[in-house]
C-alpha cells in the first residue's frame, strides 16, 4: 500500500457511516480515494450497484484464496471484504468497515487512522437500521450487533466522533485526516 495514508472508517451499524463517508469524498474527491468493498450479501431493493462488487461464496473464496483481500470478516453470515488496494498515487485510501476489518487493517497498518463513528442516541441508531429495506429478523440481529460494537473504538485508541450533524462530522473527519497527514 506504500506511503499512503490509510484511514479506517468504522463503527456500529446506524450510525450512518456510508452517509458521511459519501459526502467525505464528495467534497474532496481529488484527494481521497474510496475502497470498494465486495460482499457476499444480497443487493438490497434501491441499494446501488456500485455500493460493493455483489459475488457469490464461491467467487468470493476463490478471491481469499488468491490472497486478494487486504481484510475480510463474516458479518451476520456473509463475507465483506477489502480487494488489495489499487488507489491512484498519492491520493489517501478510505475503507468504510466493520471492527473486526478495522483490528486487521491495525495489525497489517500500523500508521493508519483510525475514526470510529459513534450515534448521538441508542433511538437514533435504532430508527436508521429499521429504515433500510431489511426484514425484522435482520434489524434484531443488526441490532445486537451494534450493541456488542459500541466499544470497540475506545479499545482500538480510535479517533471518536458522535455524528450528529452530518456537516460537522463531515468537516472534523477532514481535519483529523489533515493533520495525520501533517504529522508524516
Ligand atoms: P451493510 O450490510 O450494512 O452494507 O454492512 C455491514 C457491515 O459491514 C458494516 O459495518 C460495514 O461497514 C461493514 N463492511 C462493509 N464493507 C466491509 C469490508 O470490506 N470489510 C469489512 N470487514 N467490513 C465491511
């Protein structure tokens, strides 16, 4: 991955990461570059196309098995994933992930950044996962599983934010991401 600043993304579901992580890279296109996921999960109903590579389990493992992810996890019975990154020079490499990719990116890059997004209220993150198209079983399990990684920020030594403005989020997120790159 060379000399590029790596910085992880991550937190419990509903906390509307993929949000601020669009609007991120809307707003600094020319220097931040965004990883594309794979996933083994189905396309949600309106989700877009270029919101992961959608595979199968086969192609999937077939991938793992060429060594070809820089990280991948099992989240709720499917496999997410991060393809070796093939950022253009220079530009800083973004990965929107789960806590369990985020402890491998650590472990493999030790100099990246680490942000993790937090949700202003246990409601707010509640409402968000409920209105993304999944069945109610789904929702239950998401929800679990956000509880179990509401700590793991403070654990990794992540850069924290509470994301209750979007803009605000937006611009600390920016900042925190300048300076890293002025302390290299
Ligand atoms: P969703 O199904 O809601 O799109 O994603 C479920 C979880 O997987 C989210 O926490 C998301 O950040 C995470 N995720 C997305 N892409 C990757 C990836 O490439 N690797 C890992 N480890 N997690 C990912």
């Amino acid at each position: 991955m060379g000399d590029a600043l790596v910085v992880v993304v991550s937190g419990p579901g509903g906390v509307g990461k993929g949000t601020v992580v669009a609007e991120l890279l809307a707003q600094h296109p020319d220097e931040l570059w965004l990883s594309r996921s794979w996933t083994t999960r189905q396309q949600r109903p309106g989700e877009d196309d270029q919101a992961y590579v959608f595979v199968s389990r086969e192609e999937f493992e077939q991938r793992i098995s060429e060594d070809g992810f820089l990280e991948f996890a099992e989240f709720l019975g499917n496999y997410y994933g991060t393809p070796t990154p093939d950022a253009p020079e220079g530009a800083v490499q973004i990965l929107e992930i789960d806590v369990q990719g985020a402890r491998q990116v650590m472990a493999k890059e030790p100099d990246c950044l680490l942000i993790f997004l937090e949700a202003p209220s246990a409601e707010e993150q509640e409402a968000r996962l409920r209105h993304r198209g999944d069945s109610e079983e789904q929702v239950a399990k998401r929800l679990a599983k956000a509880h179990e990684e509401a700590d793991a920020g403070v654990e990794l030594g992540a850069h924290r934010i509470v994301n209750v403005d979007i803009d605000e989020t937006v611009a600390e997120m920016y900042e925190v991401i300048r300076s890293a790159l002025g302390r290299r």
